[in-house]
C-alpha cells in the first residue's frame, strides 16, 4: 500500500511538473527560483545553523518563506495518514492542473493540534496538501505557513510513521532550550537504500521558533 502511495505521488507531481511546462520563459525562470520551498539546500554551519547534535540525528535552524498549501483538512488518526493521502491525491492534483498553478513544493501533512503526540490511535486534526504559488478560489482549502526561522529534523521515516521521530525530536529541543510554536508539519523526499535504489522514505519535521 505504500509502495503505491508513493510512486502514485511521484508520478501526480511529475505529471503536474510536464502540464507546466508550457507556461512563458519568464514564468519558467520565476519557478525555478520559487519551486523547492520545502527543499532546504542552505549549507549547514556547524555552530551556527545547527542547534541539536548528537550521533543519532541533528537539528538545524532555517529561514523559509510563506507558503500556501492547497488541499484539506481532516480528522484521522496517524495510522489512516497514508490511504488518506491516497484518496485525497487525484482531487489536489486535478484542480492544481485545471488551475494551472505553480508547484512550490512536495506533499505535506500540518498537524493541527497535539492529538497524534498523545497516543497514535487519538483522532488528530491535520492538513494535507501540496504547496503551490499561487491562490485561487476553488473548491479545497489552503492553508498559510508563515514566513519565519524554523526548526528542522530529518528522519528516515515514510508517511505515517514519524510520530516516535517527533516526540524525541521535540523533546530534544525542549531539553536543549530551544523555544517553539506552531505550525508542526512535515513535508516528504526521496533517499537511497543499500543498493542505491531510491526510495520515498525521508520526512523533513518543521515547527516554528519562538
């Protein structure tokens, strides 16, 4: 089941990409400098960029813009996260390609309350969508990640699976003095395997700094 999830949001968001690209020269070049908003390739400064570090894991401090994420929000519990996704995908992708509109972004899951911290079977709000550039009127929702610094943990953890990441990652910035607030989210990328095969595996956790 999540094998399909994932090559279904891979080929949704390549599909997207290629419908795109029929858009003006000007508009490609704007895109490219506006597309990966939830890929930080900002080089990390030991001391500085990083405010967690340990032989497990490391979180960094970064600076992201506002975003705007199209999809919906819905009541579930953690585990229900991925045929969720699935069954929402088809809807965001078909308005994003009917509207046009610019990706700026990867899948991502905003957890609206700290329900899913609890206990895996709690219902927990959350939000789920796609960022993308620009916002029109249609029938889904948006939802407006604010500019600001942010807290960023990566793990090696598939959709729905990240709730032990995120209270050690929590905990760790509440140990070390690290002040944070809402918006909790996290957002999903490909890594390599042993054999060097890629697999959509890797979850980016962000919160806000205070």
């Amino acid at each position: 089941m999540k094998k399909v999830i994932w090559i279904f949001c891979a080929v949704a968001i390549a599909y997207l990409s290629a419908c795109q690209s029929n858009h003006s020269s000007t508009d490609s070049a704007d895109t490219l400098k506006q597309s990966s908003t939830n890929i930080d390739t900002t080089p990390v400064e030991v001391g500085k960029d990083i405010v967690v570090s340990d032989a497990e894991s490391f979180i960094k401090e970064t600076h992201r813009p506002a975003m705007k994420v199209l999809g919906k929000e819905v009541a579930l519990t953690v585990k229900n996260i991925p045929a969720t996704i699935a069954n929402l995908l088809p809807e965001i992708t078909r308005v994003i390609q009917q509207q046009n509109l610019i990706i700026s972004g990867t899948l991502t899951v905003i957890y609206l309350d700290d329900q899913s911290l609890k206990s895996p079977t709690e219902i927990t709000k959350v939000f789920i969508g796609i960022p993308v550039r620009i916002r029109k009127a249609n029938a889904l929702q948006y939802y407006e990640i604010p500019e600001g610094d942010y807290y960023k943990g990566i793990v090696n953890s598939p959709i729905g699976e990240s709730l032990p990441h995120w209270k050690i990652y929590l905990d760790k910035l509440n140990q070390s003095g690290n002040l944070f607030q809402g918006p909790r989210f996290e957002y999903y990328s490909d890594a390599r395997n042993s054999e060097m095969t890629t697999v959509m595996s890797q979850t980016s956790m962000m919160v806000r700094k205070k």
